[in-house]
C-alpha cells in the first residue's frame, strides 16, 4: 500500500504548485486535485503527463490509478468561485 501523503510530496517536489490534494483509501487507487503556473499553455493530457513524470516508475506500480484535475491558479480562482 502506498500511503497519498507520500504521492503528494513526491508531486510537490517534482512541480511548483500552489495547491496539492491527493485522497485515496485503498493504497493503490487516488485522486487529486493539482493546481500549477507550469500548466499554463499546455493542454489537460499535458498537464496530466507533468504530474505523471513527477511520480515516475511508481504509476502502474505502487500507484494502480491516479485520477486528476489539474488547474493553473487562474482557472482554480474561477473553479473556487463557482463553489
């Protein structure tokens, strides 16, 4: 089992990020929310694969699925509004 905390580090570490919310109870399936200046310009699948690269060998290992949002901090202000 690997525990969401560690993923977040990892996440954290690999990218600058102004927001990092990993949940998970079973150890190998996740999901989160990851809100990054990197994402600007770049499309969702890029984004996502950013954030892949920063756990490494880990996805499809140790992490089963990791189901994403990811946001610049512009669109996670819109996304805060409309809450």
């Amino acid at each position: 089992m690997f525990p969401a905390h560690e993923i977040k580090r990892l996440i954290e570490q690999g990218l600058a990020c102004e927001t990092v919310i990993i949940e998970g109870d079973d150890g190998v399936h996740f999901s989160g929310i990851v809100v990054s200046a990197d994402f600007e310009g770049l499309n969702r699948v890029r984004c996502h694969q950013a954030v892949y690269a920063t756990l490494g060998s880990l996805m499809g290992g140790e992490i089963h699925a990791l189901q994403l949002q990811t946001y610049t901090p512009a669109q996670w202000a819109e996304f805060q509004k409309a809450l």
